[in-house]
C-alpha cells in the first residue's frame, strides 16, 4: 500500500467510503478497467476511477488511457479519474500530453505496437465540454 492509500483510507483524513479493485471491476466491452474505482464521501454515487501508475507507458498508451477514461465519463460510468504519479517526470509527460489541444487516437495491432488511425485526432472537448477538471495529476511522493 503506497503512502498516498495510507493517507486516503487509513487515517483521519479518509474521503472514499468504498474501493473496487480492478479485478471485481465490471469489464465493458471497448472499455479498458482502471486499477480501481473510489466512491466519494462527497455526494452519493460519485465515483472516481483511479490509475496509478507505477511503470512507464508510451505515448500511444498514455493517449489510449486518456481518451478511454474521456468515454467513460462521458456515458456516466464515474465522474472524474485521479493519475497517480511514482515520478516527477512521468507527472510531466502525462500533463504535457493531456494539454495537447488534439489527441492522436491510436489502435493496438500487436501485444505492444500502436499505429495511428488514418491521421486521426480527437478534440476532447467534443465528448466533454470541461473535461480539464475531469482529470487529476497528482505524484505519490508529495501528498501531505
């Protein structure tokens, strides 16, 4: 259990009433899971997909990640989706990415291979009007 989970579930200052891990996470087809989804105590039924990452991914990845959580919210299947960081420079790679005003839609056509489809882009304020504040960036290291 990281520092950060210690901090949310484990102390006085614990903000989630429930936790699913990713394993008894519902599986939607053309979904991918998140590692897991936190329920808020801050409204009923307001749940946060949480992604912790712990290893570096590729950009196709990181953009496959993004527009994944993006759908999600979109059909309502949780509000928001919190990255955890290990590294700062993961922290900057993922924002730097996100801020791009298009992101490139990758599809996977091996185990680990990528290719763009047809040149195309995503306007991600075409799914979500505000989705800047439906992402949180946070690194593990510097929660207080």
């Amino acid at each position: 259990m990281t520092c950060l989970f210690r901090k949310l579930f484990l102390t006085e200052y614990i903000v989630f009433d429930e936790i699913i891990w990713d394993k008894n996470i519902e599986h939607v087809q053309g979904f991918d899971r998140s590692d897991a989804l936190l329920k808020t105590k801050v409204e009923d039924n307001v749940w946060l997909a949480l992604e912790y990452e712990r290893l570096d991914k590729s950009k196709p990845r990181v953009y496959r990640s993004f527009i994944n959580h993006l759908k999600s919210i979109a059909n309502n299947r949780y509000s928001a989706v919190l990255f955890i960081m290990n590294s700062d420079s993961d922290l900057d790679k993922y924002k730097k990415y996100f801020n791009e005003k298009d992101w490139p839609v990758y599809e996977k056509i091996h185990y680990s291979k990528y290719r763009i489809i047809d040149n195309k882009i995503l306007n991600p304020s075409s799914l979500i009007s505000n989705y800047q504040h439906k992402f949180m960036f946070i690194l593990d290291d510097h929660i207080d």
